[in-house]
C-alpha cells in the first residue's frame, strides 16, 4: 500500500513543487534532483547549492506539493461556491 500512495500522491507533488517552486520564489528555493538529494540534503530535509538557491528534499518538496494542490483545491471550491 505505501508503494501505491507514494506512486499516486508523493511524485505527482514531487513534480508539482518542482516546477512551481523556482517560479513563486523567483529562483531562491528549488526541489533536489536525484543527484543532489544525497549530497546536499541535511536530515531535515532542505540544504544549499553552491549559488546560494535553498533546496529541497524529495519528502519536504513533495509535501510542499500538497500543500499547493490543497489550496488550489478550497481555493476552487471556494470560487464555486460564490
């Protein structure tokens, strides 16, 4: 079951926060790709490139993830309610 949850919720937020990060932030907080969640990555799950950019952890980015289609979900119903 945690495979299934991890395929179906954790990498479509993954990828979320990994294209709207860099663009909210202006550049400033991006996701870790593969390579650099094992290098950079502190055990909270964030750490720091060379230039300076915050990164992300796979479960912090993913969890970001969430967050956006959650508020993009009231922020919807909301609208629809008016």
């Amino acid at each position: 079951m945690g495979e299934i949850a991890e395929f179906v919720l954790a990498w479509p937020a993954y990828w979320t926060a990994r294209i709207v990060l860099p663009i909210i932030t202006i550049g400033r907080v991006a996701a870790a790709t593969r390579d650099e969640n094992y290098s950079a990555i502190d055990a909270i799950g964030m750490g720091r490139r060379a230039d300076g950019t915050i990164l992300l952890g796979f479960d912090c980015a993913a969890l970001v993830g969430l967050l956006i289609w959650a508020l993009l979900i009231v922020v919807g119903v909301l609208l629809s309610c008016l």
